[in-house]
C-alpha cells in the first residue's frame, strides 16, 4: 500500500494537533452544556469559552472582553470591513487595502464598492525587488482622505509569505484618525503578534492555519481608545456582546484557544526549524534543478521580511499543474488559481508583477508543525526528477 503524501500546504490548512484534540474531546459528550444555558452544564461550558477567551486575549496582547468568536477568519474579514463600513455613523465610505489581499478582504471591499462605497487598492513591490510583495507605509498616507474610513492590510501574504509593516501602518492610521484592520491569518503562532504594538483596531486569526479545528476563528475589537463599534452581520441571539449572534461552538473555542496557545508559546523555537527547513529545501533545489527561483521577498537579504514557512517557486516554463501531475508524493499548490473554483492565475502572483504564464509556472510550499529533513530532502528529490521529466518530454 503506497504511503500517504507528504503534507506541504500548510499555508491552505494543517493538521490538527493530537494535544488540541485531546483538549477538546470532553466538551463534546461529557460537558455538552449551552454556554447560553442557566444551569450546571451550561455554566461549564460557558466557564470553558471564558477561559479560552482570556488565553487567546492573553496571547495577542488583548483583553478578554475584545475578542469575538466567529467561524472563522474569512468571518471575522468581513465582519470588521463591513461592521466598519455599514454603521450608519461612520467617518466616510472611502476604504484602503492591498491588491494582493486574500479574498476574504477584497470581496467584501468589491461588495460594498457595488453599493456605492469607494476603494483604493494599493499596489506593492514588484518581482525583482529583494521586497517583492512588501507594501511601502507611504502609499498607505498617500491613500488615505477625510472620507477613509478603514485601511485593511494583512500582516503576512498566504501565497508569497511577505510580512507587511504593520506597526508603520498602524501609526499612520492612527495619527490619521483612520481605522486599521488587520487579517493576521498566516501570521499568529508564525511570527510575534502583539495588537498593542501593532496598533492595530482590528485583527482576524482562525484555527485551522496553526494546528487547531476548521471552522472556529476570532477578531480582536479595540476596546478602549478608541472604543471600536461594528454593526453585526449576523443577529438573533445577542451573543459576543450583540456583535455575532448564534450558539457559540465550545468544543471549537477550546480547541481554538489551545491551538493558539501552543503555537505561540513554541513559535520562537518553531519559527527558527521552519526557516532551517526551508532553506534546506531552497539549496537543494537551486543545486539540482535548472530554471528555478522563488517568488516574493528575498529574506536572504532581510530575513524578517517573509514567514519562516513559505517558499514559493518558479520553474522557467514549466507549467505549475503540469508539474504537480508528477508529484504525486507531494502535497501542495500551484499558482494556477488563487483559489480551487477560479480558473485565472493568482491574482496574489499578478499583483507583484508577474504575467500569467509566468504565474501559471510556480508552485506553493507551506511547511508545518509535521515536517522535517528527510520531508524536505524528499521533496527536492521529487521535485528535480519531475522538472527534468517534464522537460525532457517538452524537448520531444
């Protein structure tokens, strides 16, 4: 029986660590109480997100009461953006953001625009800068008006592994009088996350990018200086303060908060192995397969410029797809979409400068908790013999 694949696209989700399930296995048939009910499993359970609540506060530099629990990051985007922008009393309905932003940041931007908003999508580095992807603070100052009532930029890129200044950002907007969101995704549990320090209004995280559940995820909310107000996108219940109704999913939370946890109590260390793994992979490629490069910032030039995970490739006319149909041993992404149901290249990749076809010549790497040397030693060997394959079949 061939072996399971190994896992490299951690950048799209992770496996689930054995420690954040064993957290969470007694709230699901022992303590199964409403944390909204008024008795003793419901006190239980409503003791269990208080606590799960203060660790993940605790872990962002936060307060317990400035985070709310949603489904997720994709969630908490949209709640921030449009909780922002749909208040009735509000600065303005002019908005700033990035053009390689995920797409749970730019659709909603693109649905409020539809309804008589305004935007302004910055542009970045482009390919060939050592900063390739990185978004300049100016162009943040430059964009923003009297009518600017949010700027929203990512903290770290899930395709290209940039990590943004968001500190500048944060200081601008707030000299600005400007709103700043900030969709922490890839980074929490990757790189140091304080909201404090950031100064940041807003910041989106979910579970399943560091080794915790699918479907459970937080947005941090300013609490105090200044107070930071949301209209709701979801009512009916008046849980999370009135900010997101629904019966909130214990289990998750738990398993959300030990996942944050961990991460962050191990990412210095983790951070430094992850980067060790993805310079071992690099080498060997450069060494051994002709026609390859990587995509995004240099971080040989500044290392805190991109996650110590991500390595994003570029095979001179290989297409990416192409490629991966003779990696079946592998398992990672190709820059062919930006996401399974859009057939154009990434708009991630396009956004720093690279055409199409180029684009349609990359392949993603995220490394995770799970991998190690003899993962990626591996995964050069497979990759080399695939790209020669290939090309060898392009020559005849």
């Amino acid at each position: 029986m061939p072996s399971d694949p190994i896992y490299l696209d951690n950048h799209a989700t992770t496996r689930c660590d054995p420690r954040v399930v064993e957290a969470m296995l007694p709230w699901f048939s022992e303590a199964y109480g409403n944390a909204g009910s008024r008795h003793a499993y419901g006190e239980a359970a409503r003791d269990a997100v208080d606590r799960s609540r203060q660790t993940i506060a605790s872990a962002i530099d936060a307060e317990p009461a400035e985070i709310v629990f949603t489904s997720g990051a994709t969630e908490s985007n949209n709640l921030a953006i449009r909780g922002v922008a749909e208040r009735p009393r509000r600065r303005g309905d002019h908005l700033v953001s990035v053009t390689t932003e995920h797409l749970a940041v730019l659709d909603p931007i693109a649905r409020l625009v539809k309804r008589g908003h305004k935007s302004t999508l910055l542009g970045v580095e482009p390919t060939g800068s050592p900063r390739a992807g990185w978004l300049d603070p100016q162009r943040v100052a430059d964009a923003i008006t009297d009518e600017t009532c949010l700027v929203s930029v990512m903290l770290a890129n899930n395709e290209i592994g940039v990590v943004h200044p968001i500190a500048e950002i944060g200081t601008i907007c707030r000299e600005r009088g400007v709103l700043l969101h900030c969709d922490a995704t890839q980074a929490v549990g990757k790189l140091p996350v304080s909201v404090r320090e950031l100064g940041v209004d807003l910041m989106s995280l979910t579970g399943h990018k560091l080794h915790g559940p699918k479907g459970v995820g937080a947005l941090y909310v300013r609490g105090r200086d200044p107070i930071v107000r949301l209209e709701p996108l979801v009512t009916g219940g008046g849980q999370e303060g009135g900010r997101r109704s629904g019966t909130l999913n214990t289990p998750g939370l738990v398993g959300l908060a030990e996942s944050v946890r961990l991460a962050c109590e191990e990412q210095p260390a983790e951070a430094k192995r992850l980067a060790a793994l993805r310079d071992r992979l690099f080498d060997r490629l450069l060494g051994g397969v002709v026609g390859i490069d990587f995509v995004g910032p240099d971080w040989r030039v500044e290392p805190d410029l991109r996650l110590p995970n991500n390595l994003t490739l570029r095979f001179d006319r290989l297409d990416g797809e192409a490629l991966m149909l003779r990696l079946p041993g592998l398992a990672l992404s190709s820059g062919a979409a930006c996401s399974s149901s859009d057939a154009k290249p990434s708009h991630v990749l396009r956004g720093v400068g690279l055409s199409d076809d180029h684009a349609r010549c990359t392949l993603r790497i995220g490394l995770g908790r799970d991998n190690t040397e003899a993962d990626v030693d591996a995964a050069a060997e497979q990759i080399g013999a695939a790209s020669e394959g290939l090309r060898a079949e392009m020559r005849g």
